[in-house]
C-alpha cells in the first residue's frame, strides 16, 4: 500500500471540510493540509499569476511531503489551473473542485440556478460549460460574494450564530429575486456556513454543494491506482501554513492554527 500522503491545498481554511470529511471516510490515510495564507484570497488574482503561485507550492510540497495527491480544494484555483498543472507534475495525480450544478440542474424546477462564489470562479468560462452539460437549459444566476470569502477566513471563529446567519440572508435573497430555486455553493470557504445556508433557505431554495462527491472521486482514483487507498501503519496528520503577509492594523489571521489544533493537526509553516 502506499503510505504517502494526501494534500488538501487552498488558499486559507476553505478547503478544510473536503479534507475533514476525506479523513472521516478514511481514517487510515496520511493527510496533509496546506492553507496558502500569504495569497489570500486566490479570488482575486489573475489567472497567469495564479498559475505560478499554485506551481510554486506545488514544487514546494513535492519536496516537503511527496503526496501521491493534490486535491485543490478551492473552486479558484481549480478553474484556473488545475490543467496547467497537470501538464507541469505529469506523475502527481491532480484532484479538483468544481461547483455543483449538475446536480442543482437535476434538482431544479424554475430552471434557475444561482451560484455563488469568488470573482475568478463566477467569471470563468467553466460556469457556462457546466451549466450547458449538464443543465438542460437551466439558467445561472451568478454572484461573486469576496466579502463572505473574508468573513469566514476572519471573522467566522468569533461570529456567533446570528451573525453568521445575517452574513448567508443578501445573497438567499438576490437569488430568491432572481427566481432562482437552487444555489450552488461555488466557493469552498462557503462550507463553513453551510448549516446556516439550508436553514435560512428553507421552504424554497435548495442549497448544493460537492464535498461527498470530491470525497468519492478521490476515492476512486486512489483504488484505481493499485490499491493506494487505506495505506497501513499509523497515519500523520500535519498542516501547512505559508504565512499571511498582512498590513498593519489587517484582521487577525489566527483561525489556521485554531483549525489546526482543533483538528489535531501538527502544524508547521511552508
């Protein structure tokens, strides 16, 4: 069985309910979690630096921990270059995370679909090629929501309940506006709130999201690959943290390491 690892990345906590719920599944499994803090948020940089950003920590990895896969678990950073990267580590096995809507198509019923997530996502050409698959001529309501990104990377640890339910409402709202009767969780930090998304969505949206779906796939390739999956002996579990260059006076970036020794991760800085 192979014993390496394997990596979550995003660009902050938001890709930490992929790798949880992977771990849940599959607790005999080396995990490694990077939150690239020091280029939040990925939603706002363009696509050719992106690349080189994700190429970088992809390198850096490689030698730090040798996975025998890279999730990207940031809908970001999948659109933009998940193929790049592949072409790049041609022997590294490459997960991505793409928002739902083949599934939010299935379930609709105006044939209205709202997403949300950052601006790079809502703006890529991917969100129209999924919708044309799979929709069969359902309609998206796209809505980049950066200032929900920031408040679950900042703000979402020391937020009670009623705060982060005020944080979901405007955008439930637009969508309902907009006759829209599925939304689509389109960005991974998006996960943190998604007990508040259903609630406040009750009677008339459905919420959508793909965490089992990403967990099944990583599965699947895993067993493909001469049994990779369920590596033996005792399984680490390590985070990786590049550091937030903030400037002085930004919110605090505590909420990685509150994260990580919530999860019991051993943290360390990349």
């Amino acid at each position: 069985m192979d014993k390496r690892p394997v990596a979550f990345l995003d660009s902050g906590i938001g890709g930490l309910p992929y790798c949880r719920n992977f771990v849940s599944r599959n607790p005999g499994e080396s995990v490694v979690y990077v939150a690239d803090c020091a280029h939040f948020p990925y939603g706002e940089r363009g696509r050719e630096e992106l690349r080189e950003i994700l190429r970088g920590l992809t390198e850096d990895l490689a030698a730090r921990a040798d996975p025998k896969m890279l999730v990207l678990a940031c809908n970001t950073a999948t659109v933009s270059a998940l193929s790049f990267l592949r072409g790049q580590f041609p022997r590294l096995l490459f997960v991505g995370t793409v928002p739902a809507v083949k599934p939010a198509a299935l379930g609709s019923k105006t044939r209205r679909i709202g997403v949300l997530g950052t601006r790079r996502t809502i703006d890529d050409s991917c969100i129209a090629e999924l919708a044309d698959r799979y929709g069969g001529g359902c309609s998206i309501v796209p809505v980049a929501a950066p200032e929900l990104v920031d408040f679950v990377e900042y703000r979402y640890t020391a937020a009670g309940e009623g705060e982060r339910r005020q944080a979901v409402l405007p955008y439930l709202e637009r969508f309902r506006n907009a006759g829209a009767d599925a939304v689509v969780l389109g960005c991974t930090h998006f996960l943190f709130l998604l007990g508040e998304f259903r609630e406040a969505a009750k009677p008339d949206l459905a919420i959508y999201d793909s965490v089992d779906g990403i967990t099944r796939r990583i599965e699947s390739l895993l067993d493909g690959e001469g049994g990779a999956l369920r590596g033996g002996g005792a399984a680490f579990r390590r985070f990786y943290l590049r550091e937030p260059r903030l400037p002085a006076g930004g919110p605090p970036a505590d909420s990685p390491r509150f994260w990580a020794d919530r999860m019991g991760f051993e943290l360390e800085t990349l």
